[in-house]
C-alpha cells in the first residue's frame, strides 16, 4: 500500500468528490456525451414497453392479466433482440467515451468531443468482448439458480432452493463488486474478455471489507435508482395505454418520459465515474502510481497527475 493511501477518507466520500471535480471541470462535455448515447437508452427503455405490447399485442390490458394469455412469436422475439443489441451498441459506446474521458480529466489532459467520440474506434471491441465474457457468467450462474429453485419446488424440496439462493446470490454480489472495474480497465488499459475481469478483481483484492461493503452499497443504491426509474416510468405508459391512439403525444406522456429519461441518463453518467473514480482509488491503494499503461495509450504524456480529490491535483514526474 502506498503511502497516499493512508489516513484517507472513507471511500464513498472520496470517490463523490472525484465525480463532482471531474463534473464541475467539464460538465458541458459530460452532458453531450450523455444525451448522445444515454438519453437513447432511457427514453427508450421507458417507451420501448408500451410500444411493444400496443403492436404485437393490442388486446392486452395490464388490468386484465390473470384472463389474457401473452403468445410470443417469432417476429416479436426478432424485435427484442434488434432493440437489446441497440441498446448494448450505444451503452458501450457511452462507456468509452465517457471512461476515456473522465481518465483524461483525471491525468489533467485535454478533452474534446471529437476525440472521445474517436477513443470508441480502440475501446469497443475490449467492452464488447469483456461483456460477453462477464454476461455469460452471470447468466450461466443465474439460470442455475433457477433450474434449481424450480426443481426444488417440482420435486417439493424447497429448503434445496433456499440453500442455493443463499449461496448463490451471495457469489453474484461478490463476482458484481470484484469485476465493477472490468469496463474501466478495458478502455485504459486496452484488455480483453476474461483478462478484464481477472485485472478487476486483483485490483479489488486489496481492500477491505468496510470498503467493500461501501462499493457494493453504492452500487446497489444506483441499481435501485435507475431501475426504479425505468420501472416506474414505462409502467406508468403501459397502465395508460399511452402507444394507443394519439395519447403518447399530450404533453403529460412527452414531459414525464422525458423526466424519467434525463433522471435516467444523469444517474448513469455518475455511475460510470463513480467507476473510473474508483478505479483510481484501487490503483492508488495497489501502489500503482506509473502513468505507463494509460499514457501510451492516450496522449503518451510523461507526468502523472493524481485523482483530483478536493480541489487539489498531486504531482509526480515518473
């Protein structure tokens, strides 16, 4: 552990004042970035369900469910899987824009909306292949705990699904927290798949469990907001039938998606420094203070400059 890292403040406090220095410095910058690849994300997350079940199923009503049976075909399953791929596109290229430029913020670089935009051309194929690689766990892990659950319920030994979800979900919340940095690691430090992960958690290794339970709440804290978010916004549309008739056109529909959708966009873009800013603290507590694997990759700058925490920027010539 590097000297730094002594005496410091609790986590949670040091990585919200990373995120405000970083916003505060370039807050227009961060905003464009959002709303060109956020704001997509979120407003079609809220309207995407109320449009679907009015064209493939406009007999539905949410008032109904226990009389109307949901028959999923194949044009519809098509759909869904066009309108996931657009949302990983632009969620991606959100990470790698604004990754790379909260890293050069951070190292005291210039930034331009060009040049992020451009920092998608190396990143993207390292984001895609780390989001295979962790998704596919996650998935695998997931749908053992529900072959398991439901065993257990066919076969009348619930206490075998309970104990699964005791362990298992557990395991998910540690792989969620020890591979939080993969995305970060695999913009910086230009990693592939299973690499970014291993990288992540040697770099969460260290920490302690206080600081641990830290990272996970906040994670959990954004979870719960963007997903309340979501949740509550595009219920809302299904509940008023707003795709149906003219009605998603009044200005109660337009103006509340539109709240959801910035609410939406603004939470992510901290969570995404928050994650940069984290990335720096683990670093920086690792004893890793080289500006070698970022500056080549950058600006090939030859001085390091610390996370601004406070207001204040630390010097080092490597």
């Amino acid at each position: 552990m590097s000297d730094s890292t002594e005496n410091r403040s609790p986590l949670g406090k040091e990585i919200l004042m990373s995120i405000h220095c970083i916003m505060k410095s370039h807050s227009r910058h961060f905003h464009v970035l959002s709303i060109l690849f956020l704001l997509p994300i979120f407003f079609t997350l809220v309207i995407y369900p109320s449009f679907h079940l009015a064209f493939f199923h406009p007999n539905y009503s949410f008032f109904q469910l226990h009389s109307y049976i949901i028959s999923v075909t194949a044009s519809e399953v098509t759909v869904l899987l066009v309108y996931t791929l657009f949302v990983v596109l632009f969620f991606l290229c959100a990470v790698a824009t604004i990754t790379y430029s909260a890293v050069q913020v951070s190292y005291d670089r210039p930034i331009s909306l060009v040049s992020s935009i451009k920092s998608i051309r190396n990143s993207f194929f390292p984001l895609l292949s780390t989001c295979i690689f962790s998704h596919t766990i996650f998935i695998s892990i997931t749908m053992l705990l529900f072959f398991s659950v439901k065993i257990g319920i066919k076969y009348d030994l619930n206490h075998l699904g309970f104990m699964f979800i005791l362990v298992i979900v557990p395991v998910l919340l540690w792989l969620q927290v020890n591979w939080s940095l993969a995305y970060v690691i695999a913009v910086v430090e230009s990693k592939w798949g299973f690499e970014t992960l291993r990288r992540s958690a040697y770099l969460m290794k260290g920490m302690s469990w206080l600081t641990f339970w830290t990272h996970l709440s906040n994670m959990l804290i954004y979870v719960l907001l963007l997903g309340s978010l979501v949740a509550f916004g595009s219920m809302v549309l299904v509940i008023l039938d707003a795709a149906e008739g003219n009605q998603w056109r009044s200005f109660g529909v337009i103006s509340q998606t539109l709240l959801y959708s910035v609410l939406g966009f603004v939470v992510m873009n901290y969570y995404l420094l928050g994650n940069v800013a984290t990335y720096m603290y683990c670093k920086d507590f690792n004893g890793e203070k080289s500006s070698l694997e970022i500056g080549n990759k950058f600006t090939g700058a030859s001085e390091y400059v610390s996370m601004p925490l406070g207001g204040e920027k630390n010097h080092a010539i490597v």
